[in-house]
C-alpha cells in the first residue's frame, strides 16, 4: 500500500510567477500554511532551478513541472540532470516513448527520490481541443489510455483532472499516484481551465495530490486560502 500523505503534503501551489524574488516573497507570506511547490515554465526559465534547490535545502518539497517530450535520448538525459536537483516530482508527456526514456532517466539515478509523472491530457482540454489536435478520442478515453500505458511503463504518477480520477485509479491501481490540477475552491474563477473540480470533490474522487495557482498566488491573502483548502482537503480524506 502506498505510504499515508498528511493533508499539507497533498498541497501543491504553482509558483508561476515571473522573478524567485516575487515567488520566495509568496512562499514566505503562505508560511506554514504550505511546504510542496510547482516551479513550471515561466519561473523554471527565471532562476527557477536554483531556487527549487534551495527550497529543497530549507526542507520543502518541490515538483519540477518541465513537461518534457522530445527524442528518448534527449528526455533520458535531461532526467538524469533533473535527478541531481532534489525534486520529488518531475512531469514529461505521457507518450509512450517520451515515459520510457524518463523511466530510463530515472532508475539511472538510483536514490534520488525522483518521481517522474506523465501528464495525460492537459486541463485546458475539452473533447473539441482534442479533435482540433487531432485524436479520435474524446478526454476521457484519451486519459484512459494514457494512463494504462504510464503505469505498463513504469511510471510514478498521472497528472489528470479530478473528473477522471476514478478512471485512472482503476486504470493504475493503489501505488501510482494521481495528481490533479484544475482545481479550483468554490466560486473561484475557472481562468482557463476546462476540467475545474473543488479541492474537498477531487480528494473524495481519489486524488493524492492537488496543485491550485492562481486561487491562491493571485489572492490577498494567500495564506488564508492555502490553510482553507488544507482545512477541506482534511475534511474530505
Ligand atoms: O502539469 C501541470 O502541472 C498541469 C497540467 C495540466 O493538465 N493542467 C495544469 O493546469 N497544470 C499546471 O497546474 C497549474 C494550474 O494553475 P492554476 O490554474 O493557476 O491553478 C499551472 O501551473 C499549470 O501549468
């Protein structure tokens, strides 16, 4: 069975802000109200890295989401250089090729706690993004399917919307996890999210981790909003 993750743990606020000045002036507002972080594009490509080291080294945990897919030469290495960082999470692409070369990566580096998680479809995706990309299949099978061949492949965890998370389980079973953005607390604004589910409705539906941005990055008072949704998301285990 996997190991038991405490409310806060299943918290991850997206760092997506422009400068690691601005985005360690957040972590410090939010306090104890949150220890796991996202560092995606815009602030990967800032100083980024650096930072997820040092939040590693003040005891935080950190989820690289550098969403990465290319030739499996090239993911397999960037992998390796990931592993060196002290990240738990890292995302790529849930191509068949694209997992197998990050699972390469990763058993490279044995000990470093990495996990690699496949991003199934994006939660800006309805089924008409999807045909306009191009697939047969609507979300939700697409997400099935991808799942499936994550978890064959060897791969740590899905990044899904919640409204899929039910399928997913019974696609990866209890060990993998399943990560979910597109959350969003009642009344929040959905921004460009399509997939969107409250904290308290996506934990009952299975998910181990939440990643919420902009309701709390873009609130007055960030704390307050990450201590409400750990409130809800103990309520909801
Ligand atoms: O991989 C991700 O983290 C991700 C996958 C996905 O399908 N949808 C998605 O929104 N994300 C990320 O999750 C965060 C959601 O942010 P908010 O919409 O502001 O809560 C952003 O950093 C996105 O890049």
């Amino acid at each position: 069975m996997p190991e038991p993750i405490s409310p806060l743990d299943r918290l991850i606020v997206a760092l997506d802000m422009a400068s690691t000045d601005e985005a360690e002036r957040l972590i410090a507002r939010i306090g104890d109200a949150a220890r796991f972080y996202k560092i995606g594009y815009r602030l990967g490509y800032a100083g980024g890295l650096g930072l997820a080291e040092r939040l590693v080294r003040a005891g935080h945990k950190v989820f690289l989401d550098l969403k990465l897919h290319d030739i499996g030469n090239t993911v397999e290495e960037g992998v390796r250089s990931v592993a060196g960082l002290g990240a738990t999470f890292l995302t790529v692409h849930a191509y068949p090729q694209t997992m197998r070369a990050a699972v390469r990566g990763r058993d490279a580096v044995p000990g470093s706690g990495l996990r690699i998680l496949a991003v199934t479809v994006l939660t800006s995706y309805d089924d008409d993004d999807a045909r306009e990309a191009g697939y047969a299949l609507g979300v939700a099978d697409l997400v099935a399917v991808r799942a499936a061949a994550a978890r064959e492949i060897g791969i740590d965890g899905i990044v899904c919307a919640a409204t899929e998370a039910a399928t997913v389980r019974d696609r990866v079973g209890p060990d993998r996890l399943i990560v979910t953005p597109g959350i969003r607390p009642a009344g929040a604004e959905a921004g460009d999210q399509k997939r969107i589910v409250t904290p308290g409705a996506a934990i009952r539906s299975g998910v181990d981790h939440l990643v919420v941005g902009r309701p709390i990055t873009a609130a007055s008072d960030p704390r307050d909003v990450a201590r409400r949704i750990v409130a809800e998301i103990e309520q909801a285990l």
